[in-house]
C-alpha cells in the first residue's frame, strides 16, 4: 500500500532579517512558491500544505496550488517560537481534518529555493527503506571544521580549537569530514515528531546534496546569490 506522504511549507509573517521574506519577489515569483511546486513535483508527496498565520501568506500560497486548511496560532508564530512545535500542530490539525493518521511528514521550507526534487524524493525513500530511522535530515559538506579552523575563547582571550585532534591535523582535508545541516528538506515519521522534543532524540538518516542546491536565503545578500544561482540555471 502506497503510503500517505504529506509535504508541509512553515512560513511565518514575520522576518526580521528580510521583512516579508517568504512571500518577497525571487526571479520573478514568491519565495514560498519554490518550495510548494517542488513538493507538489515529488513523485511521492500527495499534496503540499502551507502553515502560517499570516492572511497574505496563505492567499499567496494557494495561488501556487499548496492548501491552507488551518491558521497557524499567533503563539506558534513568533520570533523565538520553536518551529517544532508548529511542526507538532500541523500534524495533529490535519490528521484531525482527515481523519486519518500521516505515514510521513516532510518539511519543505521555503527559504531554501534552489533545492531539487530528487532532494525531497530522496529523504523520503531513505526514511521508507529504514524501520529504524525516525528522520532523515539534509547535509552539505562543511566549509571550516571544528577539528581545524573553528575555535571558541575562553574569559582570558584565549583561543582554542572547538575540538581538538587525536593526532596532528595540518589541514582541513586532514581533518574528521563534518558536515552543516542544511533546509533543504526533512522527512519524519510524525509519531516520532509528536513524542520527541527535538531531531537529535531519535535516529537520524541524512541526504547529502551539492553547497549549490543548499543556499539558505536569511539575508539580503542571500537573496543576491540566489538571485544570481537561478539565473544562471536558465537558458
């Protein structure tokens, strides 16, 4: 039986790095509507559905074909208001609407624009073929490392590396390979988002994907390169 895979678009009114960020112009449509045609091309999401509590938002987001079947709640929508949470109400407000309980959840969030469908696809075959995994995450290989060229100072001015070696490390290649989490996408089992607390207390699978497909648009200048990247990709 095929399973019931839901693709989710969390966008908030507020931003306060690039007001208006979600629904801002990129390369002639919204942000958000990147992240809503991606999911609604995955071979595997059955629809996509937009959770904010901002009007505009939501008219913009049916424009591009997510639904919007419930208003997110104000409290769940502010600056330091953990997106897990929102994650948590999302699940339970459309299984309650449905009637019926999700197989998978997947995070699509729009501040991540240059992702791919294979990006998505691939998160959610990996959470399928593993019983053991409650969330598969998206990475990209990390530019500085802890082991090399990262450091923290002490009270006394002091710098010393995040981590140290077991041996000598002379340069970053030499180091452990670590990785940064990227938005791309995330795929879960929602049992496991409604009874963990955070991503790291479950078993966690990840999907590398190239630094080019894992821009995170947070800043002006985000935007700029996105800008640009997108150009770049048409003929």
């Amino acid at each position: 039986m095929r399973p019931k895979v839901t693709g989710f678009v969390f966008a908030r009114g507020g931003s306060k790095g690039v007001p208006r960020k979600n629904i801002r112009p990129l390369a002639g449509k919204p942000l958000i509507a990147y992240a809503i045609e991606c999911g609604l091309n995955s071979r595997w999401i059955e629809r996509v559905i937009v959770s904010t509590e901002d009007e505009e938002i939501a008219d913009v987001s049916r424009r591009y074909g997510a639904e919007v079947p419930f208003m997110r709640p104000a409290e769940l929508a502010q600056d330091d208001s953990p997106e897990w949470l929102a994650w948590r109400h999302a699940i339970r407000e459309v299984e309650k609407i449905d009637g019926e309980p999700l197989d998978v959840f997947v995070s699509i969030p729009a501040t991540s624009p240059l992702r791919a469908v294979e990006d998505l696809n691939a998160c959610i075959e990996k959470l399928l073929d593993d019983d053991s995994a409650d969330i598969v995450i998206t990475v990209r290989e990390a530019e500085r490392s802890p082991y090399f060229n990262m450091v923290t100072l002490a009270d006394d001015g002091a710098a010393r590396l995040v981590i140290e070696p077991e041996g000598e490390v002379h340069r970053r290649q030499d180091a452990p390979l670590v990785y940064d989490i990227t938005t791309v996408a995330y795929a879960a089992r929602p049992a496991f988002i409604l009874s963990a607390g955070n991503i790291f207390d479950g078993r966690v699978k990840a999907v590398e994907v190239p630094r080019e497909r894992a821009l995170d648009i947070d800043t002006e200048l985000d935007f700029l390169f996105a800008e640009f990247l997108i150009g770049q990709k048409r003929p």
